[in-house]
C-alpha cells in the first residue's frame, strides 16, 4: 500500500528536539545471583590471566646479563 505523506510544519520539528517526555522507562531487571557469580569468576579469570602472563615473562624478558657487564666478542678475542 501507498502511504501518503504530508507535510510538516518546520517549527513542529524543531519543538520536538526540545520535547521531553513525562513517561519513565521501566527500572532495569535486577541480575541474579548466578549472573554475578558468573561475572565474578570471568572477572578474576582475567586478572589471573594477566597476572600469570606477567610472572612466566617477566623471567623470558630478562636478557641475563648483569647492567656492569661488558659482553666481548669472539673476533677481539682473538686479536
């Protein structure tokens, strides 16, 4: 079907970015016990993660060597 369209009025539409309504939207559905148990244990399962990811490379970061020491090469040993 065709639907006929009319016309409106300029200052209608700039009245209705102003326009506020007197009808409050309905309060959000309270979570469940599981639902924050489970969003608890994702949340440490997280910060588990990073914290281990930290402790096991920290230890591969490290190059071995001591800040004072000097590495020398094979060929100015040879010299």
């Amino acid at each position: 079907m065709f639907r006929r369209r009319e016309a409106v009025p300029f200052s209608f539409v700039a009245e209705s970015e102003s326009f506020r309504s007197n009808v409050a939207p309905p309060p959000r559905a309270r979570a469940t016990a599981s639902q924050i148990t489970g969003r608890t244990l994702i949340g440490l399962t997280l910060a588990a993660g990073l914290a281990g990811s930290l402790l096991l490379g920290m230890p591969a970061m490290e190059s071995g060597q001591q800040p004072g020491d000097v590495q020398k090469s094979e060929a100015s040993e040879r010299r």
